[in-house]
C-alpha cells in the first residue's frame, strides 16, 4: 500500500521538477540577450570591401593633398605624402574590418 | 539615351556621348533629381514609420513580452501550489501513518493484556480445579485406605477366627494391618 | 561596351537599364529636377513597406501572424543591431536607422524584378544617404562631446612624434568612411543587375546558350537576392558602428 503511493509522489515531485525548468528557460528566453545573427555570406563582400576602402582612402589623401599643392604651389609634393598616408589610413580601415570580421566570425 | 542603337558604332558613340562611359550613375545631371526624390521619399517614410507604424510594432512586442511573463509568473505560481500541495498531502500520509502505528501498537497492548488476563484466569482455574481433584482424590485415596484397612482387618480376622482362634485379639490384627498397609504403601 | 565591339550579333548593354528617364520636367535653370523613373521606384518602395508593415501590424494580435512576425523580426533585429552595435545610447536613432534600412532593402528587393528599377544602383542615391549619416553622426558626435570629439583623431597613446601623423590619418580614413560607405552599396547593386544582364542577354544570342544561360541567372538571381539583404545590413551596421564612435569616442 506504501510502495505505489510512494512511487506515484517521486513521478509527481520528477514532472514538478520538469516543470520548473521548463519555466526557468522560458524565462531566461523571454529576459536574456538576444544575439544578433551574423550571416557567414558576409565574407563574399569581404574582399571587394577591403579593395574599395584602400582605394578610397588613398584618392581622399590624394585629393586633400592636390588642394594643398593647389594652395601653395607644389604640386607632387602633397599629393604624394598625403596619398601615401591615405595608403596607411586605408591599411589601417582593412585591419579594423577584418578584426571586425574575426570578431564575428567569433560570435557566430 | 542608347535605347534604339541600330548601328552598334553608333549605339556606342551614343552611349559614351550622353553618359559618361556608359555609366548613367556617373551621369551627374541626375543627380539633383534623385537625391531630392529620395530624400522625400525617406522623409515620408520616415514620417510613416515613426509616426504610426513603429510604435504599433514596439507596442505589440511589448504586450506580448509583457504577457509571456505574466504567464510564467503564473506557471511558477501554480508549480508553488502543486509543490505545497504535494507537501501537505505527504504531511498528511505520514501523521496517518503515525495514527495508523498507534493504534495498532494500542491494540496489541489491549490484546496482550486481553491475553494475559485470560491466561491468568485459565491458570487460576485449572489451579483450582487441579486443587479440587487433588483433594478428591486424596480423599477417595483415604477412603479407599480406610476400606482396605477395614477390609483387611476384617479379613483377617476373619481368616484368625477361621484358622486359630484367639490368636490375636482384635487390636493387634488392626496393628498388623495398619504396618502391613502402610508397608506397601496404600495408607500413610 | 567592349563586348559590344566583339560580338558581332550580341548587343548586349548592360549599364542601359540604369538609365534614368524623365517622366516630366522640373527644370530649376541650374537642375532638372523632374520625376523620374528612379523617383517612381523610391515611392514604390515606400508604398511597398507602409503596405507591408501596415498589414503586418493592423491585428496586432498577442500572437502574431505570419506576416506580423516578420515585421516585429525585422524590427527586433534592427533594433538589436543598434544596441548592440552603438549601445543603449543610439536607441534614441532607432527610427532613423530602421527606416534608412528598410528602404535600403525593399529598393535592393524591388530591383530584383524584372523590368523594374534599382534605385540604390545609383550613386547619386547612396552618396546621399552615405552623407546623410556622415554628417548627422558628425553632428551627433560634437553636440555630444563638443569640441572634445576633435579627441578622436588625436591617438594620445601613441608616440609624440608619431601623432601629427596618425591625426592626419586619422582625419583621411574618417572623411574616406562615407564614400566606401555609398560606393559599397552602390557599387554591388549595380554590378550584381549588370552581370544578371549580361548573362540573361546570352540566352538571346544562341539556342545553345539558352539553358546555361537560364541556369546561371537563376543561380546569379538567388545570389543577388542574398546580395540585396546583405548590402542593406551592412549599410545600417556600419551606420550602427559610425554612431557608436560617435557616442563613445573608441
């Protein structure tokens, strides 16, 4: 007479038990963080990103270096240094990507 | 523009002629006239969406994150009960377990007593009876050896009288028998 | 137009369809700013979303429709690209960034078919929104901080000497920002309708080509639909990531 009564409060107090969980994780969905997806096709732009921002940063150095030449007079001299340092801005602007890249490529 | 280029030198010619390289974005002519219709267009979406359309979609959301909680919160209220109610039923199966062991170490002790008493009594009458029959028989035993000695005396002196009278007088057969008896044992 | 001189039979113009047409004229004297068919297409999409989200968002049921889930999915996701990108801060931009993203994607979706126009192909549009969020998050940046947001082009942990350098770099990669920015979504819209072109035009030109040909657009089609979503997310998260410096200054 003890022994089904017995088992019948373990199978109560085992669903009780399930029960809570499921409340718990439901819980936990409902408040926690949602992590934004990040799509794997993004490398296919990866490279044609990274050529476009080199080019550009170079011709923006290349044109702020023209009008300083324009100002004063000397024509290759800006426009070379100030390409030169667009060259650097752009390497500068691909590592952050492709450090934005790994870091994704971290969370996903 | 190159739409209905027959001759393609021409098509070409055409094309390089109206659009820098063939490319109308680099068309810069265009260019006013997009970007003022697109900034319309976005200022009226922006409008839009702002105005009615977001704050319809964020109050939905909200309703529901607020519901689905409220439903958990009663889910784990219920889960409480259902615990509570597990508890006060276990409670209650063990002080009935309890009640259930007293009573029946109770009724052993009443019927061990029932049983002793009854035993105690059966021991006192069979004492008693035993006694009563002890008694009897003692005195069918000095009944019977009394007889016997009565019986023997008178036998003897019967068998005297026969054989040689005047041998013995009447208390010395008695004497004799009574040594006789008492030498086998039936009279003390 | 060099293959135009090649193949002989082949007329193949893959750069007509970005034509801009005029259906009238508004001639400013120093521009015409007349109705065109890329205007049409914009108020296309515009139509298209407040009819979409509308629809979607009329139950506004506790649970949702198919329809309603989309538009609270893509709602959620905006919003938590500019959380997490830019922080609690950049909510307060959520609108602006949701409707420039929206509209970004339903013109690069809108592209997609047939005989329609891609009004993000033209550059004209995205150096447009590009500068938009250029200069309101330069805006941003200095109501926020002041003159203090000069502070992010100054690398104050690198070597002395070595500063006036990478300020200078600094400035360049910063004005860079919004013309990568535009010619990336432009430059993809634009070369994905050129080569689904180009390669549909083969079907035209010989029997042979025809099934190839069909294969290849389908193919090219399903990628260019992937290349709309994902061109008008990382627009917006880049928009996410400009406002985020802005705000926080690194």
């Amino acid at each position: 007479m003890a022994d089904p009564d017995g088992k019948a409060g373990e199978t109560d107090r085992k669903s009780l038990d399930e029960l809570g969980a499921r409340i718990d994780a439901a819980r936990e969905k409902l408040e926690g963080p949602k992590r934004v997806q990040t799509t794997k096709y993004k490398t296919l732009s990866r490279a044609w990103q990274m050529i476009v921002e080199l080019v550009v940063s170079v011709v923006v150095g290349g044109c702020i270096g023209y009008a300083l030449d324009w100002a004063f007079g000397t024509l290759p001299l800006f426009l070379l240094i100030l390409g030169g340092f667009g060259f650097v801005a752009g390497i500068k602007t691909i590592l952050a990507t492709a450090r934005g890249f790994v870091e994704d490529d971290g969370t996903a | 523009m190159a739409t209905e280029n027959t001759s393609l030198a021409e098509g070409a010619a055409d094309a390089a002629a109206h659009s820098s390289g063939g490319m109308p974005q680099l068309d810069f002519s265009t260019w006013a006239s997009q970007i003022f219709w697109t900034a319309l267009a976005l200022f009226v979406l922006y409008k839009i969406l702002n105005g009615s359309i977001l704050p319809k979609i964020s109050g939905a959301l909200e309703d529901r994150h607020n519901a689905i909680a409220d439903d958990l919160d009663k889910a784990a209220e219920l889960k409480k009960q259902a615990e509570d109610a597990e508890a006060a039923h276990a409670a209650a199966l063990a002080s009935a377990k309890a009640d259930a062991n007293k009573i029946i170490a109770e009724t052993q002790a009443e019927i061990d007593a029932e049983l002793a008493a009854a035993s105690a009594e059966a021991e006192a009458e069979i004492a008693a009876r035993t006694a009563e029959s002890e008694a009897r028989i003692g005195e069918v035993r000095a009944t019977a050896a009394t007889n016997a000695k009565a019986i023997a005396t008178d036998t003897a002196q019967a068998i005297i009288d026969k054989l040689a009278p005047g041998l013995a007088d009447k208390s010395s057969i008695e004497a004799a028998v009574a040594r006789a008896l008492s030498a086998s044992g039936v009279a003390k | 137009m060099a293959k135009e001189a090649v193949e002989g039979e082949l007329n193949i113009d893959p750069m007509h369809q970005f034509d801009i047409k005029y259906f009238f004229d508004i001639d400013l004297g120093i521009a015409n700013m007349g109705f065109t068919n890329s205007a049409l297409f914009a108020f296309i999409a515009v139509a298209a979303i407040v009819v979409f989200l509308w629809t979607a968002v009329s139950g506004h049921s506790l649970v949702p429709s198919r329809m309603q889930s989309v538009a609270e999915g893509i709602y959620e996701f905006v919003r938590n690209m500019v959380r997490d990108t830019a922080g609690d801060e950049a909510l307060k931009y959520f609108p602006y960034i949701f409707t420039v993203f929206i509209f970004i994607l339903a013109c690069n979706l809108i592209g997609m078919i047939p005989y329609s126009f891609t009004v993000t192909s033209h550059f004209a549009v995205t150096v447009f929104l590009a500068l938009s969020v250029f200069i309101s998050v330069t805006v941003i940046g200095f109501l926020k901080h002041g003159t203090h947001f000069f502070s992010f082009f100054w690398p104050a942990q690198a070597p002395p000497a070595l500063r006036p350098i990478l300020c200078i770099i600094e400035v360049i990669s910063y004005l860079a920002r919004p013309i990568s920015h535009s010619i990336r979504l432009g430059a993809n819209m634009m070369a994905g309708h050129a080569v689904l072109k180009v390669i549909g035009a083969f079907a035209g030109a010989s029997a042979l080509l025809v099934v190839p040909s069909i294969v290849g657009v389908v193919g090219l089609t399903a990628l260019e639909v992937l290349v709309a979503v994902l061109q008008a997310y990382v627009f917006t998260i880049l928009t996410c990531v400009y406002l985020n410096d802005a705000l926080n200054l690194h």
